[in-house]
C-alpha cells in the first residue's frame, strides 16, 4: 500500500526504498517506462510499454496494487492511482495531470471499437482520440472515461459515474452519462 510506504519508520524505509529501486529499475529495463523520483509502484501492478506506447511516471507519484497500465500514458507529479485502476492509452495516449487522484477500479479506454452492423465487432477498425485529465482532479471509485474526453483542472467526478464529453474546469459531476451537480469553488 503505497500510503504505508511513506509512513514508514526510518529503519524500514531503508530497505523498502532499496526494494522500491530495484523492483523500478527492473520496470525500466523491461518496458518503455520512465520513473520520477520518489515514486511507489506496487508490484502487483501489471505495466505494459512495448516500444511507442511510452508510460512516463512523474516525481512522488504512484500506483497501488492490480493497476493495469498500458501506454501510451503520462502521469504528473504527485498523481494517485488507487488499487484495481486499469488504463489504456490506445494509440493517442492517456495523459493525467499533476496532483490527480483516481480512486480503487476507475478505467480509462483511449480507443473505442467500430459498431457497423455490416461487420462483427472484431472487424471494426479501432479509433484512438486520447483522453486528458486536468490538474487536481480526482476521480471517485469506479469512474469511466471513454476515449475523447478532457477533464479540465480542478473538477471532480462523484464514484460510479461514466465521463462521456468534456468537463469544464472545478466542475463536479455525477451519474452515467455524467453530468454537472456542483462547483468546486462553490464549496467553502
């Protein structure tokens, strides 16, 4: 749990930030990964960078256990993913802002399937527009964002919603398709 590992006691941390090194350093010679400083990986999360399709991991950020990420995806700093969270950045990529939070089983798709009914779905040509999520956001428990979306800085979606469109900045949304119930500014 990657919040225990930056509570641990000075004696423990020692051998568990040599752990978190090697286990980062192996990532980064296996895959197209790229680690800031000071970040946790828990390696129970499953990453996946063949050659272009790059997961950049920005400076204290992190990713709980059962993460399933496959780039192209950049993190900022200080980003969150809770455990269970699973991302696929398709071709254009899943780029998350700096001090984004995603709470346990959100999932980001940056592609989505064709659906003419003139051919099955697996022949369906697959289309990538990416997805984009602002500054500061956080996503509640089982969010989706499906491919084309961007979260503007600051908003927040309420759990088990589904993001459909754009999101204006410090809005709050809810439901399946989501939609606007608040602003963040709002909440004094």
């Amino acid at each position: 749990m990657p919040w225990l590992y930056w509570r641990l006691k000075p004696k423990h941390r020692e051998w568990a930030q040599a752990w978190q090194q090697e286990y980062q350093d192996y990532l980064q010679s296996m895959e197209s990964v790229q680690i800031g400083k000071d970040c946790f990986i828990s390696p129970d999360a499953q990453l996946f960078a063949e050659p272009n399709r790059d997961i950049i991991i920005g400076d204290g950020s992190f990713i709980a256990a059962d993460c399933v990420l496959h780039g192209p995806i950049t993190l900022g700093k200080q980003v969150a993913l809770n455990h269970h969270c699973t991302l696929d950045g398709g071709r254009k990529g899943i780029h998350i802002s700096n001090n984004a939070r995603l709470a346990a089983y959100c999932h980001l798709y940056a592609f989505n399937h064709g659906m003419k009914i003139d051919s099955t779905i697996h022949e369906q040509a697959v289309t990538s527009s990416g997805i984009y999520i602002g500054e500061d956001v956080w996503l509640g428990a089982n969010v989706g964002v499906v491919d084309g979306v961007k979260i503007d800085d600051f908003a927040v979606i309420g759990m088990d919603s589904t993001v459909t469109r754009h999101v204006e900045a410090y809005a709050i949304m809810a439901g399946s398709p989501a939609k606007k119930i608040g602003d963040r500014r709002d909440k004094k």
